[in-house]
C-alpha cells in the first residue's frame, strides 16, 4: 500500500507525508521514493532541496536499507539518483556511491539485463569510478549475453547502454570480458552477439560496436 502511494504522490510535499507517517522506510520504499521523484521532476530537483533537511530522513533511510535492497530496487534507486545529478561531491549524500558500489558488487549476479544497463549508466553520468564492482558487473553481463538472456528479452538498446558503460569504467585486464561478450562465435548458443547485432536498429548496433572498440576489440561485422 506504502509503495502504491508513493508511485501515485503528485508532488514532493505528497510524498515526503507519506514518509512521514511510516514508522521506518522500507528498501521497496524508499526505491519508490527516488523513482516517482523522477516522474514527477524530469528535469530534476534543486541541490539546495536535495542536501536539505526536508531530505534528510530519506537520505539516511537510503543509507541504511541500500544493503537490503533486491536488485531491482538497487538499480532503481542508482539510476534515479543519478538522474536527480547527485555525485560523489555531495557532502550531505557521503558515502553513498561507495556504499552502493560495494552493495552491487556483491550482488552482480543476480542482476537482470536492465538493471546492469541502468547501474551503469548512473556511475557512468556521474563520472564514479568502481573498477571491482564493474568487473563483476561485465561478466555478470557476458553470462547473460552469451546465453542468450539479452536478445531474448529485446534488451538490443540496454545492451548497448552496458556495453559503453563497461568499455568506459573497466580497467583494461577486465575488458577481455567484454571482448568475448561481442565476439561470441556465431551458431554455439541462441543469440549471440553477432546474431543479434544483425537484428538490431543501425544506431544500437554501430554503438555496440564503437563501445567495444574502446574496450580493446572491434566486433567484425
């Protein structure tokens, strides 16, 4: 009911009462708190509310459940943050980047496409560099992507997202990773990178193929 609410709040104030009247803040809560607050500010919330004391409660609820979120919850909350511009040079939100990346790398695996595409895009948009929690990130990514998972889902464009996002992060023994999620010999498993480059819309599958390029390696067309 908590989280209905949340997603169905019209403005800020609407959703912070709601958080006021729980007794604490689920992690499902307070992922539908940072992602209706994107619904409901597109083009994003002022630093000086962010970091303010209207916030405050919320922030240190993020701190304190990011441990205990599932995955999807995870990848909402850093994709949300990161929309909302919130970096690692935000003194009232320290610790929360490092905290989030430890969390992720434990957790990795259990990511689907979707959210792996949208973690990496958040620490990729706010420049924050997690070598070890990208390198469980990219082979989290090779796993579904060679068996499969991706182009099954219809993921072509989250898998392009990922792709940049692991070429830019990893450090260069880590992008092997990456070298083989591309060039996977074609016919070995269902949908495999070159199968689905061949499906995908020019601009996902030239992207996937500039990211990889970056990486170290071209994908032969």
């Amino acid at each position: 009911a908590v989280t209905g609410m949340l997603m169905q709040a019209r403005d800020l104030e609407a959703l912070l009462s709601i958080c006021d009247r729980q007794r604490a803040l689920e992690p499902i809560h307070v992922s539908a708190f940072w992602i209706s607050l994107c619904r409901l500010e597109p083009r994003g919330v002022a630093a000086s509310v962010l970091d303010g004391e209207a916030l405050r409660a919320v922030r240190l609820a993020t701190l304190n459940q990011l441990p205990h979120m599932n995955p999807w919850s995870l990848a909402n909350v850093c994709y949300a943050l990161a929309q909302l511009r919130v970096g690692a040079d935000r003194p009232a939100w320290d610790g929360i980047w490092e905290l989030a990346a430890q969390v992720l790398a434990e957790k990795a695996d259990e990511l689907a496409p979707q959210g792996i595409s949208n973690v990496a895009w958040a620490f990729v948009s706010q420049e924050l560099h997690a070598p070890a929690t990208f390198e469980r990130l990219a082979a989290s990514a090779s796993t579904l992507a060679l068996g499969g998972a991706v182009g099954t889902l219809g993921m072509a464009m989250h898998e392009s997202v990922a792709a940049h996002s692991v070429a830019v992060l990893t450090r260069d023994d880590s992008r092997e990773v990456l070298a083989r999620w591309a060039t996977a010999p074609p016919g070995k498993r269902t949908g495999t990178a070159r199968a689905r480059l061949a499906g995908m819309e020019p601009l996902s599958s030239g992207s996937v193929a500039a990211y990889v390029a970056k990486a170290g390696r071209i994908v032969s067309q």
